[in-house]
C-alpha cells in the first residue's frame, strides 16, 4: 500500500497524543459528516500501525431498524442516530483487542447489512474509534421540546423519535463512550457547511442522491450535530477547528 500523503491535522493530533496504561489505547475522533474523520484516522492508523473502528462499522442490519421503525418509530428505519448501532459489538472487539487477535466487525453499506469481520493481530497497544457523535451527552427535557428542522416538525411532531435517540446516549452509549481514553473533536464552523460537506462526498462517490435529497437527509443528525458544535469542545481532551475546507485553523 503506498504511503497515505502527509495531514497537518494528523500531525497535530500524533504530536498531542497522550496515551496512558489502559490497552488498548481507545483514541477517538468526533466530527461532523465530511470532517475528515475517516481520512485523518486512517493517516492516524498508517503512522502507528493500529486498527481502526468506525462507529459506522456497527450498523444494525435493515431488518433490526425496521423492527425499531415499527415499534419505536419510522425514522429509526435510517441508520446513524444513537439507538441504531451495535454498542455491545463494539466494546466487546475493544475488549478482546486487549487479549489477542481480534474480529473488527466492518458494515457492508451497499447491502445495508454487517460485511465480513477483519481479522486484526493482538494484544493491540491502540485502536482509533471514529464516528460522527462520538462522546455526545443527553440534552435536557428543555432542549428536546421544540423541533429543530422540518423533519423534526413534520415527522415527530411530539418529540418521540429525538427522546428515544436521546435515551440511548444515557444508556448504552455511555458505556462505549467511556472507554475512550482521548478525545479528538474535529470542530465543523457551523452546521450549514455539513450539507455541503456531505454533498461533496455524495458527489466523489457517484452516489444516488441528488442534492436537495442529502440536505434533507443531513436533518436527522441536526439536533445532535448542532449539540456537538455547542459542546464537543467541553467534552473533548483536544479541539481542532477546522474551516470550511477543513483546513485546520488551530
């Protein structure tokens, strides 16, 4: 494989990493859709030679999201809202990379279902986590009562959806969120680039939809983006702001 090109924020990062006695070393890096999350991990895994494990590695599979579509609530058929992950698959290949080899599950996106596990040597000294909510904290019952965006209005108009996605940080995620040892936060300057960051990626990957479909489709993740872009710097061990190149600009 040849050698990933150099990253100022990758340097920046791998020049403040602070890894301590747990193994493996859980660095986690959060940001916005079309940060540069899986780009910066993956120049972050070729320096160190460590696995990477991307939040959107553990997908429920379509069948699961219909069954909470039908149950919880229709938007939980769309992947990527807490509440749609496989939180105990991801601690538990965390925990077996702490013994020996593991199995990193991989999610097969085209097919909307796991893809085959990679095998990864162990006893690992690191593993990146990469995702786009990483470390997000509930909001309070205040925060929840009014709709953030036409989707919210319009398709869960009382709320039900965003308390059910904002148990799911109180509960499950906590556990995998406190098994990060450092935090990167990739800091979007507001939540209107993300549509076009998002756009962008559509577009380089020759995807489907067109543009109108992905800002439509960036609603579900507002709420807890915009919670982020409020927060993350709080939660997070380092800030890195980016610009609307993602450019890092300190």
């Amino acid at each position: 494989m040849a050698p990933l090109p150099p990253l100022p924020a990758a340097d920046w990062i791998a020049a403040r990493l602070r890894p301590g006695t747990r193994r493996p070393f859980v660095l986690g890096i959060a940001g916005a859709q079309g940060s540069g999350k899986s780009t910066i991990a993956r120049a972050l895994a070729s320096r160190f030679g460590c696995p990477v494990l991307s939040l959107d590695d553990l997908y429920l599979d379509g069948a699961a999201r219909q069954r909470l579509a039908e149950t919880v609530h229709p938007l939980l058929r769309t992947r990527g809202v807490p509440g749609t992950h496989d939180v105990a698959a991801g601690l538990a290949a965390i925990e077996a990379l702490a013994r020996g080899s593991a199995l990193l599950p991989r999610f097969d996106k085209a097919r909307d279902e796991p893809g085959a596990p990679e095998q990864v040597p162990g006893p690992a000294e690191m593993l990146i986590l990469e995702g786009w909510c990483l470390d997000a904290r509930p909001q309070g019952e205040a925060e929840l009562a009014a709709p953030v965006n036409a989707l919210e209005r319009d398709r869960d108009p009382d709320g039900r959806w965003r308390r059910w996605v904002n148990e799911q940080l109180a509960g499950p995620y906590a556990a995998l969120w406190a098994r990060i040892d450092q935090l990167v936060f990739l800091e979007a300057p507001g939540f209107e680039i993300v549509a076009d960051w998002r756009i962008e990626q559509e577009r380089n990957a020759g995807g489907p939809m067109t543009d109108g479909e992905v800002r439509g489709f960036v609603q579900h993740y507002e709420r807890l983006t915009r919670h982020m872009l409020r927060h993350g710097a709080e939660w997070a061990d380092l800030t890195l702001r980016l610009d609307v190149s993602r450019a890092p600009i300190g």
